[in-house]
C-alpha cells in the first residue's frame, strides 16, 4: 500500500534474533545460568512495589531510561544512566525502566548493572525477547522484572517465557496493544499487564488503547498504561480508564529538568 509505514517491530525482532546468537557464541546458556546461581542479591520486587504505592495512594510511576527511538531518533543527547536513576528516585518515581536494546534504542544492558549499584528502586529490563537466554540475561544483569511483548509471541512461548522469569525470581510485564493480545494475556494468567499506547508496528499513538483493553482485564490485574503520557492530565484520565501504574519515558527524557516534570506528573490535580 503507498504510503504505507514500515512493520518497525519486524525489523527489530529480526535483528534481536542475530544479537541472541550472537550472545551464546559468547557465553553459553550453561554458563549464565550457573552466574544465576551464584548471585547473592534478591530480586526487589518490581510489581510489588507498584502495587504498594497504588495501596497507598502515590501515583505509581515507572520511570524510563531511554537515549533514543526509532520514531524520534536521539531523544536525550544529555545521556548520563546514572544521573538519570539518581533524578528519578529523588523526585518520586517507584521503578525504573532500562532500555537494553543497542541497535534502534542505543541501550546497554550494562546499565543495568550500574543502575542497580546506584539506585535502590526496582529495575525493568525493557527489552525485544524472543528467547529464553535474553530472561536469563536479564536476571544476572541485575534486572528485578522483564518485559514480554505479546505481539512478539505466541501463547505456549508467553507461558514458557512467564515460567522461566518466576523460576528465577523475575517479576512480568506482559505488553499488549489490541483485543487479540489481551485475549492472550488474560489466558496466561498474568499478573501485570502492561497497555501500550503506542502500535509497534507503526509507533503511532492511540490513548483509547489502555481503556479499551483494560475493561478486559480480570479484578486483580494490574494494568501499566504506556506511552503518550505526557501530563498529569492524562494520567488522571487513565485512572479513570482503569490503569493502576504509568511507564513514562520520552516525556522525561525530554526535558532540561527531569526531576521537576516527574514531580509534576505525580501530582493530583
């Protein structure tokens, strides 16, 4: 179709696949799973945290680490990993997000690492996985939760997926962005369900997104509104559309003043 944008998810899927080969010629599944072993930290407890801010009536905010997209190119040129954790657990945030992705989001998973040294919050590793080695990585990289986006997916490989990350204490965030991946995830039994604003396929936005699918969501879950929130105003319009948590990343990453846009976003109007 003329016109038509690019499956930009396709793209990345395709070129995470190259990276994960990569990454076992470097170090084999056997061997990340004994440094797994090994670890002596504990998981911090990514959506218990979000859920004991929510009980408590602070707005839960996942705030995101994140250089660069491909729909805005550098979106943060200013880029210290570090500062930034620092900013957002000073001014309120309850987690953080880590974008790992090197190729389209110029992430690390090194950051995690560094991040989690820094700060006391729960990590996200926000990444394209498509393999089981990627979970693991995440754990010994000093992730407390992982994404998994259901539009990567299919239902056996969100339930084997979802397994291996409970197996070695990871919390969830299963992302979807329609009806079909709802369906999906409400099957899996998931826990937190992380609405995306944004198609991954076009990165465009829709804010009737989280509403629509949340309404399908079992009592108890925990919906994550992501993307496009960029006021307290539509944090407070996607309450009332049934989320429970907000991932925030490029409306903070914007700006010259991080920590006072955060404290802005956390307060009710």
């Amino acid at each position: 179709m003329a016109g038509e944008k690019p499956d930009i998810l396709k793209k990345i899927v395709s070129r995470k696949i190259e990276e994960v080969a990569l990454a076992k010629g470097r170090r084999s599944l056997e061997e990340l799973r004994g440094s797994i072993a090994d670890l002596e930290d504990i998981p911090r407890g990514f959506e218990r945290h979000l859920r004991e801010a929510s009980q408590s009536g602070w707005t839960p905010v996942i705030a995101e680490i994140k250089k660069a997209s491909p729909s805005r190119g550098v979106i943060r040129e200013d880029f210290d990993p570090q500062e930034i954790a620092e900013t957002y657990q000073d001014n309120g945030a309850t987690c953080i997000s880590v974008l790992t992705d090197e190729s389209f989001f110029m992430g690390s998973l090194h950051y995690l690492g560094i991040i989690r040294e820094t700060v006391s919050l729960p990590l996200l590793r926000k990444e394209f996985i498509c393999d089981p080695y990627q979970i693991y990585e995440a754990r010994a990289a000093g992730a407390d939760a992982v994404l998994l986006i259901a539009a990567m997916l299919d239902s056996a490989m969100i339930d084997d997926f979802m397994s291996i990350a409970r197996g070695i204490h990871l919390d969830v965030l299963l992302e979807v962005h329609d009806e079909a991946e709802m369906e999906m995830a409400v099957k899996a039994e998931a826990s937190m369900i992380g609405v995306n604003n944004r198609n991954l396929r076009t990165f465009g936005i829709d804010m009737e997104t989280t509403g629509r699918l949340a309404a399908m969501a079992p009592d108890g879950c925990l919906i994550v509104a992501e993307s496009g929130i960029g006021s307290r105003m539509d944090i407070e319009r996607l309450i009332q559309d049934g989320a429970g948590a907000f991932l925030v990343g490029e409306t903070l990453m914007r700006e010259a003043d991080i920590g006072s846009k955060l404290r802005e976003l956390l307060e009710p109007l």
